[in-house]
C-alpha cells in the first residue's frame, strides 16, 4: 500500500523518569488488584497481560512479582516491563517511562511465553512486596501484621477448581457450574470467592463451594477460586481456561469489538512461509490478514496461483478452534490509482463486476451458517477513499486515474456495495474500512475531508453508518506506533518541531495518536460512538541498533528530529519494502483507548512491490506492474519530499514472498523477538 506523505509523533507515551524504587514504607498504604488475562495461546506458547491497579498511595517505580502455575511456563519477551524469572517466580519492573503510577492508576505490560502439559494464570500478584488483595495494608492508622511462629497457627488455605475442568468448551449463552475444594490446616474456610479474570462472579460460605455462572457468552475465560480462612488469609487456585462459542445461525450477538476475547485465525499459507525461514517460528504462530486481492482468490482454482480458497480458510479457521477471520477486501475498479504496485485486474468502469463476481460471491460465502460462531472481520479496499481526497485532483499526488476514479464514482460506489453486502452477510460480520495513516491525512487539509468523505460515503449504504464497525490505520505502511520525543507540542529552541522538514507542519507524528483523533472526528460526522480503530502494526517496529533510546540533545531543528525520531524512513511518504524496519507490536485486542485491536493485516514478508520491471510469467503470474517507489536507487517525486526512496533491493513483485525483508523485520523487531 503506497501512502502519500508522512510523519510521525508520539502518542499516548508518558516520558516520567523515576528509577527509585519505593517500597512500601511504614507509614504508606500498600495494596493492588491484579488481573492475568491470556490474550492467545497456541500449541507452545502464549501471549498475556497483566493489569495491577496500585490501591495504595502513588508509586514512583514498580515491582510486580506472581507465580506462573507450572514450571513449564515462561518468559521469552515482555514489554513494558523488565523481568527476571526464577522458577515459577517471576517479577516485573517498571521502565524509565512507566514506573510513576497514581493510587488507582493501573500498570499494564504484556508478554510472550512457553507452556507446555497446561497453561494455567499466574497467581499470588504482589506489587512492590504488597499483596494483591484487591484491599490495602499499612498507612498511618493501620497496623502491620505480626507474624506468629506457633504451631497453632492457622494456616492458609489450599483450593482448588474442581469444575469446569481446564480447556472445556461451552456454547453461549452458557451456563458454566464453578466448583471448588478448600480447607485449611486449624482454622475454618469462611468462604470461597469464584473470579472470572479479576472479576468476581460469586461466593459461598458452605461447603460444597459452588456458583452457577449463567447467560456467559462467547469469548475465552480465565476462572479461579479464593478461599479464605477465619483469618480472613487468602489462597487464590490454579486458573482454568474455558471457551465459550456462539451457537449456531446468523443471529447471535454482533458485539461491539469483535477482537475482545477471541481467538484469531493464522494463515497456515503465511505461516508455513515464515516457519521456514531460520529463526520463523518465533512468530510464525501469529494471525495475519488474509488477502482477497482477485475474483480467483475466492475460489482458488488450480493454475491461479492461489492455494486456499475463502471456503478453505474459514473451515481452516473452525479447525484450529478460532473465533475471529479476518480478510482484506482489495479488488476495485481502477484499483491503485495513485501507484502502479497493486494495479487491480478491473478496469475503472468493471464496478458490475466488481458486484457480480467479486463482492456477492464473498457476501455469499461469509452468510454460511456454517461460518456463524466465526466472527468475520472485512477490511475494506485499502487507500481507495484516500486516494480521492489527496491524489485526484488539484493536489501535488493527483494521478489521471484518480482523476477517473473521482469522477466515475465507482471507488465510493465500490465500497458502499461492499459495506452493504458484507453487513448484510451476518451479525458475525465486522466492516473496518482502511482509513490511510497519520503521514497522508494527518494534515487539517486531508483530515476532515477525509472523515466527511468516509461519513458520505458509509450514509450510502444500505444500512448507512450501521454498516462500519470502524476503521484501520497504517495498513500495509510503516508509520511508528508512538514518537516519544517528537510530537506537535515537542519545541526546539522554543519552535514546534510541526516546522521541521520531517514533520512537514502535520498535526500528527504517530500512528496511535493519529488514530485515537481520526476516530473521534469520524464520530463528528456521523458514524457511532462505538467504533473503533484498528492498527496495522505488522511492520512499524522500527526496532534494532538505529532506534534511538533518547531524546537527541541538539538544538539544531532537523537535526533533534531526524535524531530522535522512531520512524527511521528517509521520508514518511515511503513506502515500499522499507529499509530498516522491523516488525511492530504483536497483535492484541483493546491495547489503548479507542483502539479494537492491533493486527498484522499486511503479512510480514510479503513483498509491497517489485524493485524493477517483471515481465508477466512464472514470476509475475498477476501481471504486477513496477513502481519506480520500489526501486532503491529511485530518488523520488514531489509526494515523498523528492528523496531516495528507502525501499529494498531485488524485491519481487507485491504479495510475493520476499525473504530478505521478512530476517529484517525480525531483526528490528520492537517489541523484541
Ligand atoms: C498486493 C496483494 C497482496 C497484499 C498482501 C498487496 O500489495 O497487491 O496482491 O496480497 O499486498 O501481501
């Protein structure tokens, strides 16, 4: 995906230094809740995070300490967060930007690890030394507890969940029995709490402990039990993890962010070409976008090129228990218009066909009952209704076939179809239509007009704004997450760094800052309150030796820019296969305000473009054309600043396996692999 300008900036990053770790002193109240949520999980490993909220008096660094339940579990990569992991113990420190934390103010991180035999929640959650209660101890009125070293002492209790047993699946809306044992050596069990992550569901004083949880519904849960003895000393179990799928027909719930919960399809095509790459299977497990980028991609017929059909890929999904596909809608008239990458098969006037042979076949396919307890994630034609605010006409971009595209309509035609069909296909239908990135329509003159364009657009629709659960950014781009040290309000010698040339007077320097502003506008101009945002975060890691770990101290202008920005492009409006760049956040739902998920749509690895001319044959079965932005020694045009453009040498054409981008985008992963 091409991308006009760019930029960069930092978001919701909160740069408070802070290393001296403060425990808890006499005279301060301690105590914190935590929550242990399994974000994925597959045959070896798994992703999690973790949300303690400090109950106590403020904090100004952190130590979070739990208890994995088997020694199989641990650690490989942890974000937000130090650790150092001895046994089953871990613990969890804070980072120069994140250890100053409020009472009530919640610390997130999150992490990668490895299991094996079972996968339960981590346990017994302290915050610097304090225990996770969800009450506090210590503060001025209150009095630390004496330790007793008499044999009477009544000792803690020990529980367990009996039911449901770990790994059962139940069909919503269900009802789940939660069972437990609890006892404790010379003292009485006074009750046993059942949690649902750190939500508490119920309790009993009696035994046998039990609570009927009803009306659950779909999604994966994380269950415990606390017992707690006369002297009101808790034990909290092993966690069991449960599933719970929606039951057959298209008339389930359509929730409000699909990705809360659910369990995401992964390619086998992608990842069988990035477990084969030395080093791959850190990440081959992953879930990427799976690209409808043709009428034959839908059925996959011998000699197209394509190996798994739609049909293929959603029963592939019901094998591997997901609960969420998502597909990228790309195949419009004119498509590309402001490029020549990606040029589609349909001409700009084939908008019939577009209907006929490509949207209605799919609408068709995602209708099938069979698919319904899937939820369907569409991504709806990347950079088209960009293309027609910056690139057709009057703007330095403009293209002839943008141009076109304006006039004949068929880009708004195209998508207002595609919402309406795809919509109409089920309730477990999401639409998410590309809304660009922050370096092309970060700036007052793209921004609004664009969100209008969108909210047109959507009315159109049959079924209007009702028919977009909301929208992507940095689809396929490189735009850095978060800039840290160069946002609009950053000065240099008292002057915004909005007047450097990387920055180019845009109003945003970062995609999640970008992303959280363009949704509340949208809401402006009529689409619900309740959409949300997704961020291609597949290849805006921008990590390795380059990034930089420090504000530059320069007080030269474009020197303190170029020297502490994250995004490490030449030029924010590269990009084709970009030099240097790594692969960004692994994907997750709800990271940040307004945000439904991060994904990996564009599947790392995959080519943006050739980086030279491919005639049409065995290596260019679709005909791809050549972009002179893919081609290294190109030295640019006035939509990249007339810079080098940054890209990769001997590419091969877009959405071809290029080998070489996928080891670097390893290599500067940020997080780190
Ligand atoms: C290409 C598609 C490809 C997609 C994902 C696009 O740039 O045009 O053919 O499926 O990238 O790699």
């Amino acid at each position: 995906m091409r991308r006009k300008i760019a930029l960069i900036s930092a978001a919701a990053l909160v740069a408070t230094g802070g290393a001296v770790m403060v425990a808890n002193q006499a005279s301060a109240a301690a105590g914190c809740s935590a929550k242990y949520t399994i974000v994925n999980s597959w045959p070896s490993g798994f992703q999690a995070q973790v949300d303690v909220t400090n109950l106590g008096d403020a904090v100004t660094s952190w130590n979070v300490g739990w208890d994995f339940g088997n020694s199989s579990q641990t650690i490989s990569q942890i974000w937000n967060a130090d650790k150092t992991q001895s046994g089953v113990h871990v613990n969890a420190t804070s980072l120069s930007y994140n250890g100053t934390v409020a009472t009530n103010g919640t610390i997130s991180f999150g992490f990668t690890g490895a299991w094996s035999g079972s996968n339960p929640a981590g346990t017994n959650f302290t915050l610097n030394g304090t225990a996770c209660t969800g009450g506090t101890t210590g503060g001025p009125s209150s009095q630390s507890p004496s330790p007793s070293s008499s044999n009477n002492n009544p000792g803690a209790p020990v529980v367990s969940l009996t039911s449901p047993t770990d790994g059962s699946s139940f069909t919503a809306p269900a009802t789940v029995g939660l069972a437990a044992n609890a006892s404790a050596t010379n003292s009485t069990i006074s009750k046993v709490e059942f949690y649902n992550g750190s939500t508490l569901l119920g309790a009993d004083t009696s035994s046998p402990y039990t609570y009927s949880w009803t009306n659950v519904a779909a999604g994966n849960y994380t269950l415990t039990a606390k017992a707690y003895n006369a002297s009101n000393v808790s034990t909290t179990s092993t966690a069991v993890s449960i599933s719970v799928t929606t039951g057959g027909g298209n008339n389930g719930t359509h929730v409000d962010n699909p990705y809360v919960g659910a369990k995401v399809y992964v390619n086998p095509d992608w990842s069988a070409k990035a477990a084969a790459e030395a080093g791959g299977s850190r990440v081959s497990n992953q879930p990427t976008g799976v690209w409808l980028d043709s009428i034959a991609a839908i059925t996959a017929p011998s000699g197209s090129g394509y190996t798994t059909s739609l049909r293929q890929h959603l029963d592939n999904a019901l094998a591997q228990g997901a609960t969420l596909a998502q597909f990228v809608i790309y195949d419009l008239p004119g498509r590309d218009c402001a490029a020549l990458a990606s040029n589609g098969e349909l001409g700009p006037t084939e908008i019939g066909r577009y209907k006929t042979d490509y949207i209605d076949p799919i609408a068709a396919i995602e209708a099938d009952t069979k698919y319904s307890a899937l939820r369907i994630v569409n991504i709806i034609e990347i950079d088209s209704l960009p293309n027609l605010v910056t690139n057709a006409d009057g703007q330095a971009g403009a293209t002839a076939a943008c141009a076109t595209m304006k006039s004949n309509g068929n880009y708004v035609t195209g998508v207002q179809y595609a919402l309406s069909k795809l919509h109409a296909a089920g309730s477990n239908t999401y639409n998410y239509i590309d809304a660009a990135h922050h370096g092309w329509i970060g700036w007052d003159s793209n921004f609004g007009p664009s969100a209008s364009l969108f909210a047109s657009t959507a009315k159109g629709a049959v079924g209007g704004v009702n028919t977009v659960d909301g929208f992507i950014t940095n689809t396929a781009n490189y735009s850095a997450l978060s800039e840290p040290w160069v946002q609009p309000s950053t000065t240099v010698n008292g002057q915004s760094v909005r007047q450097s040339k990387w920055v180019d007077w845009n109003f945003y320097t970062d995609e999640l800052t970008f992303a959280q502003a363009f949704r509340t506008q949208l809401v402006s101009q009529g689409f619900n309150s309740n959409i949300g945002m997704l961020i291609d975060t597949s290849r805006n890691g921008w990590g390795g030796s380059a990034r930089p770990t420090a504000a530059s101290t320069s007080t030269d202008m474009n020197t303190y820019v170029d020297q502490s920005r994250i995004d490490r492009r030449i030029h924010a409006g590269n990009w084709c296969n970009q030099s240097g760049a790594g692969l960004g956040e692994r994907p997750r739902a709800t990271p940040a305000a307004g945000i439904d998920a991060y994904v990996w749509i564009k599947p790392p690895g995959e080519s943006d473009g050739s980086s030279s001319l491919v005639p049409t044959g065995p290596n260019n079965p679709g005909g791809k054309g050549f972009d002179r932005m893919c081609d290294p020694t190109y030295t640019g045009n006035g939509r990249n600043g007339n810079s080098l453009s940054g890209a990769l040498p001997n590419a091969p054409v877009s959405g071809a396996w290029f080998s070489a981008q996928f080891q670097q985008l390893m290599q500067n992963a940020y997080p780190a692999l």
